[in-house]
C-alpha cells in the first residue's frame, strides 16, 4: 500500500510525465530526413505513363473472310482445307433456286455472243430456252424476246423489199420522163416550124397578100403548137418532182430501217446488261469465291450439305504474298491526345502470357486522321519481330488478339504527385 502511495505522488508523475527534449529532437529530425528523402527520390525517379488498347496481329495484306449472303445449304464444295487457290477460284455453292451448271453455261454463251451495233453480226438467238435458272429466269426471258424481235426484223425484210419497190418505182418514171423529153424535143422542133409559118403568114397578111381567114388559121396553128409544148414541159416537171419524191421515200425509208434496227439493238443491250447483272447479283449472293491467292482456312464448315446463316463466316483465305506482320491497334478517344508517332508499345499476345513468354515490342508508326466510330487505328512495328523480352521467338498466327500498352511519357514521380495539386491551387486563386 506504501509502495503505490509512493508512486502516484507528485514528484514521481512530474518524472514520469515529462518526455525528454532529446527525444522530440531526434524525432522531429527523422521525420523531416524521411520526408526530404522521399521528396528528392520522388525527382530523381520517373514513372511512365500507360494507355492500354486492343490490338490484332495480321500482315500488311490481310487475310480474307468470305461471309454467306444467304441461308441455306452448301451443295457444292470445292476445295478441302488448307488448299492453295487463286483469286476467282470457286470454292463452294449454296443452295438456291437455280441449276447453277446451266448458270455457268448461260455466262459463258452470254461472254462468246457479245451483241455489236454496228450492224455487222448477226444477234445469236441459238441459246437453250430449257435453262433453270431461278431468280435470273425472267432477265432471260426479257433477252431472248427482244433478240427474236430482232431476228424477225431481219428476216422479215421489210424495209428491203419497200426500197426496192421504190427503187423500181423510180426507174419507171425516169424512163417515163426520157420518153417525155424525147416528145418535148419533137414539139420544140415543130413548133419553131410553125412559128415560122405564123410570121411568114403575119408579113403576107399584112401587105394584102392572104386573106384574113387564112391568117386566123396560121396563128391557131401555132398557139395548139406552143399549147402542145408547154404541156409537155409541165409533164416533164411534174415526173421530175415524183422522182425527186421518190427518192425522198428511200431516204425516209433507210432512215426508219436504220432507227427501228438501233431501237432493237439498245433493247438486246439493255436486256443483255440487265441479265449480266442479275447474273452477277446471283453469284454474289450463292457464289463463295476467292478474292486473292493463298489458302483457304475452313472455319466451321468441312463438308457439302452442311447448313450456313446470312453473315455466317465460311472460310478464310491466307494470303500467300504478304511476309510483312502488321500490328493494328484500335485506340480510344480517353487520353488519345497523349499518343504520338514514335513512342514505344509493349505488346501482350493472348495466346502467349507475358508472364510465361515475355513481351513484344514496338513503335507506333501511324496514327489515322479521322476516327472509326469511337476509335482510332493505330500501326504498331515490332522492333524485333516476334522475339519477346525474354529472347523467345513466337510462333505467328492470323488474327491474334491482345493488349497494346502505350508508353505515352516518362514523369517523374515529383511531378505526378504535386501537379494535380498545382492545378487545384491555380483553380482556387483564378476563382
């Protein structure tokens, strides 16, 4: 009992209570040494900043997906995979209403008789009316009716037959009209005979010689003469205005021969591209085509009668002339204004862990101009190709996907920590 009266006393709680200034000292001092030490390594250390992105590795020409236009079932398939093909090879057929051999012999008729205007070939009508050829039947139907519209206007000859009756025609009245000619000459000639015998008469009668009558005579003679003359000069102009008709018909006539021949011409090319184009429509639609050499890829599709869907991708062409390996960035608006030509990629492949196989690296080489939607792409060239940090080479496949961290700037730390805090100070003063 003495002992804790002891301890509660006033001497003994003045020591105890009572931190020696020694120690504030030290303490003080250690926490302002650390505070300085982390305030001079926060300037001499520098922290990068990071954008992440998706990427995709593909090579300069990409490959190519061939995507089904319809439903329906693959009736023809013709390549297996991994199969070499060039541009234009046919791989497969889907099930439509058409035959698709009579299709292809349909095309290949339609590229021999090309129709000309120049009047020099004769339009084809020797094509096989017995063609299945389901949405294209009636474009076809429309072809072959306007080239038997044609090959009946050429048979026909109407225009021919009308010309040469025109042509004899005009023969008839020239001959008609040298006969006339012939006659007027005969009347010119007896007519001056008889104006001869009028004025001999008119000198006679006038000196007493004749008498009245006999005169009155003479000059009814030569007027029924020159009557007789002029007559036949009206004839002679009107035969020559028929001719001259007639050879306006036959102007007339090759006119509307030349027209009505053009007219079905325009109508067997129209109806021709027409038909070529639908043509064209069905093969795009029930047609899966290479669009550049390489290999073909098969997907999920291995076999004929299998099912596909509108937008289904079917194969996939590799292409066989493209070494170069492109990585495309797609890079979004937030912070896109810090990304610049040059800076350093770190690349992350999904089919390789970084953590297993290290990174690739590179350096953004283009920036696109205007945006894709909210994105930007980017082109990103590997410094070391497929070799990672960690010396391993990877192996490269189509279309691998993964994270492109862009090193956009190195900060120091200094920076990062007090220039948000520079920022709030400028705000509240400028406020």
């Amino acid at each position: 009992m003495s002992d804790n009266i002891e301890l509660r006393s006033e001497s003994v709680q003045e020591i105890l209570g009572k931190m020696p200034s020694w120690i504030v000292r030290v303490g003080s001092g250690l926490v302002f040494l650390v505070v300085l030490i982390l305030v001079i390594g926060s300037w001499f250390f520098s922290y990068p900043e990071i954008i992440a992105a998706k990427l995709v590795l593909t090579t300069e020409n990409p490959p190519a997906e061939l995507i089904s236009r319809v439903n329906g079932k693959i009736v023809d398939l013709r390549v297996s995979d991994n199969q070499p093909v060039h541009s234009g090879d046919l791989l497969a057929v889907i099930e439509n209403p058409a035959n698709f051999e009579d299709i292809f012999a349909l095309r290949k008729q339609l590229h021999h008789d090309i129709p000309q205007l120049d009047g020099r070939e004769q339009i084809s009508t020797d094509i096989n009316q017995n063609y299945r050829l389901g949405e294209v039947q009636a474009s076809f139907n429309a072809y072959l009716k306007t080239c038997s519209d044609y090959k009946r206007f050429v048979d026909l000859k109407y225009h021919e037959k009308k010309k040469a009756s025109l042509l004899q025609k005009r023969s008839n009245y020239r001959m008609y009209y040298n006969r006339q000619y012939k006659q007027r000459t005969i009347l010119e000639q007896e007519l001056a005979i008889v104006s001869k015998e009028f004025n001999r008469d008119s000198l006679l009668y006038t000196r007493g010689v004749i008498s009245k009558s006999e005169y009155q005579k003479a000059e009814k003679n030569y007027l029924q003469q020159s009557y007789a003359f002029h007559g036949s000069r009206s004839t002679l102009s009107a035969t020559q205005i028929q001719i001259n008709e007639v050879d306006q018909a036959i102007i007339d006539l090759d006119l509307d021969q030349e027209n009505k021949r053009k007219e079905l011409l325009d109508q067997i090319l129209h109806t021709y591209d027409n038909l070529t184009a639908q043509i064209d429509i069905w093969e795009q639609n029930y047609l899966i085509k290479s669009p550049i050499e390489g290999s073909v890829s098969f997907n999920r599709f291995w076999s004929a009668n299998q099912n596909v869907k509108q937008g289904e991708k079917v194969f996939t062409v590799l292409p066989s002339d493209s070494t170069r390996i492109v990585v495309r960035v797609d890079l979004g608006m937030n912070r896109s204004g810090k990304v610049k030509l040059g800076q350093r990629v770190n690349i992350k492949l999904n089919n390789y862990p970084f953590t297993e196989y290290g990174m690739l690296q590179g350096i953004i080489r283009s920036i696109s101009e205007v945006p894709d939607g909210d994105n930007y792409s980017l082109d990103v060239e590997l410094s070391n190709g497929l070799v990672t940090n960690y010396g391993i080479e990877l192996k490269f496949a189509q279309k691998i996907e993964g994270v492109a961290e862009i090193i956009t700037e190195d900060q120091r730390l200094f920076q990062r920590v007090f220039n948000p805090l520079k920022a709030l100070l400028k705000e509240h003063v400028v406020k």
